[in-house]
C-alpha cells in the first residue's frame, strides 16, 4: 500500500459521558471520519531518503477493556490516547466543526480570543442541540443555535440571552458549563484526549501526540485528505501489513512495482507479485516498526 497515514474513527451510540466507554459493538460501525497525510521526500533526495508509514487508527472501546488482563498481560488503554480530528488547513476557523471519535460526538472550533483551537462536547448543556450546529459570534464565542447560550474556550456559560439581566447570575451555574477536552495542534493535526475531567486537563504534560517528523520537514511534500472507510480499524492494519495485495489490488495506480527477484521462479505476470520480506525491528503494545525495501513501517496504536 501506498505510503499512508490513516485513522479510522468508527461512529457508534453516543456514550452518555465522556468516560462511559461502553460504547455500540463494532458490527455495524461506519468509520465517520478517516484521515490520512502522506509525506514524500522531493526527488532530488528520493534515493537516500526513508519513507514512513504511520497507522493510526481507533476502535470503540468496549467494556472489558478496561479489566484486568486475566493473563496479566499489559491491557491497552483506548481513552489514554491522543486522537487527530482533522489537520488543521481542512477546518475553517470562522465556523464550529462536527466530528465523531470513538463514539463521542465533539465539535472542534477555534477560539480566536486565545488563538487557540478547542473540542468540546457536541451537546449544548441546555437542550443538547448540537454545538457544532452553531456559530462563532461577534465575540468569538461559541453560540449554540437553538436559544443562543454562548460559551468560552474553556466551556463556561458566558451568556444566557434569556436571563434577566437583574436576576440571578444562572450562567455561572455548573451545569450551564459544556465538557471540554485536551486538545492540541500538532504536525499541523488538531488532536484530541478523549478525557475532559479536570485531573486530565495537564496530560500535555504528560503525554503527547505521535509524532510525524517528516511532516514538518520542508525537506518532504505532505498531502493530507480525509475519507470515509466502511469498515474497522482491524481491518485497515491487516491491509497495511499485507504488501503482497499490492501489484493486484492496486493494479495500474501503484508507481514504481518492480518484479521480485525468485531464483528459480520462471513463471512471472506482468503485474510484478512475488515473495515478500518483512522484518519486524520492534513491536509493543504501542505499536511497531518494520523496515521496508525504500524507508519503514511504523504503526502506532490506535
Ligand atoms: S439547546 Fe443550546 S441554548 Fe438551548
């Protein structure tokens, strides 16, 4: 396959909150959004460069994922993750964006005040219309489309058009507040942490995005694109590590297919299939990395 970075992030029943990870089963998810972004080193330095494949792909999380291995082997935290929305030159800063990630339904929206992107809850906290529904108003607020409460970057109520503005200060009010993630903006990729509690607020801190390299390298062309896939994230590594599709499924669209050497093979089609080599360098729970023919592999989970 191509080189690519692709995500795959499933729509399902929309948890009730944030950190109710039982989310729908996979059986019928349809992947709502899939990005990719795919780095090419310029010709003049083709031959001496190396070229990377990331993976990044998620899946629902389900329940028992979040148990104790029985084996006691380590367990893969779906919700400790940083998962990318968009990159950033596909949203437009003047209008909230709708996206779904691992079932939960965020709007991402530029907070010109701080010069900053958000992802909030895509729930208003008063009637649950959608925000990403809504406008940035006048004040760069994000305003909810139904009965116009607006909000700043960090989710607070900031205006109730319908409060009298002698009576009690209700926007001040917790509940008038909308959950806010993590978010960050990184190899120019709007990422998210699918955790808004305030103990989670930091995790920057802590933990960071996968980093791309090649993408902020003038040295390489990044062409990003966003698509919908009908099927999980299982099925999408499968066919990144599966080469040998290659010459068949991409027949006629794949540059470069050259015909494996085979001592003793005398039967060869015109397509170019033949045995692959594949060599895993590393492999964690995290991910791995196999060196190809031109560069490498690297999956990094989800
Ligand atoms: S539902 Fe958002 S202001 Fe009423």
């Amino acid at each position: 396959m191509d080189p690519l970075s692709l995500l795959q992030l499933p729509r399902a029943s929309r948890p009730p909150m944030p950190l109710a990870a039982a989310a729908a089963p996979l059986v019928s998810a349809r992947l709502s959004v899939s990005g990719g972004a795919r780095s090419v080193r310029r010709r003049r330095r083709r031959r001496a460069a190396g070229l990377s494949v990331f993976a990044v792909a998620t899946e629902t999380p389900r329940t028992e994922e979040q148990q104790p291995s029985p084996s006691g082997e380590e367990r893969f935290d779906w919700l400790d993750q940083w998962y990318p929305l968009a990159p950033v030159c596909d949203l437009d800063p003047r209008a909230p964006h709708g996206k779904t990630v691992l079932g939960l339904s965020v709007v991402a929206w530029y907070d010109r005040g701080a010069g900053e992107w958000r992802v909030f809850d895509d729930a208003c906290p008063h009637r649950l219309a959608p925000l990403s529904e809504g406008r940035i108003d006048d004040r760069g607020r994000l305003q909810c489309v139904y009965h116009g409460w607006c909000f700043d970057g960090a989710g607070a109520c900031k205006f109730i058009p319908q409060a009298p503005a002698l009576g009690p200060p209700v926007h001040t009010s917790s509940r008038a507040c909308v959950a806010s993630y993590p978010c960050v903006v990184q190899n120019n990729i709007l990422w998210f942490y699918p955790r808004a509690d305030p103990e989670h607020s930091d995790v920057l801190q802590r933990k960071r995005p996968p980093l791309i390299p090649e993408i902020d390298d003038p040295d390489f062309v990044t062409v990003y694109g966003i698509r919908d896939l009908p099927y999980g994230y299982d099925i999408l590594v499968e066919n990144l590590m599966d080469p040998a599709h290659v010459p068949y499924a991409h027949k006629g669209i794949m540059r470069g297919i050259r015909k494996k050497e085979d001592p003793g093979r005398v039967d060869y089609d015109k397509e170019g299939g033949g045995p692959v080599k594949m060599k895993i360098e590393q492999a964690n729970i995290e991910g791995f990395v196999s060196p190809q023919e031109r560069g490498y592999f690297q999956f990094v989970a989800p």
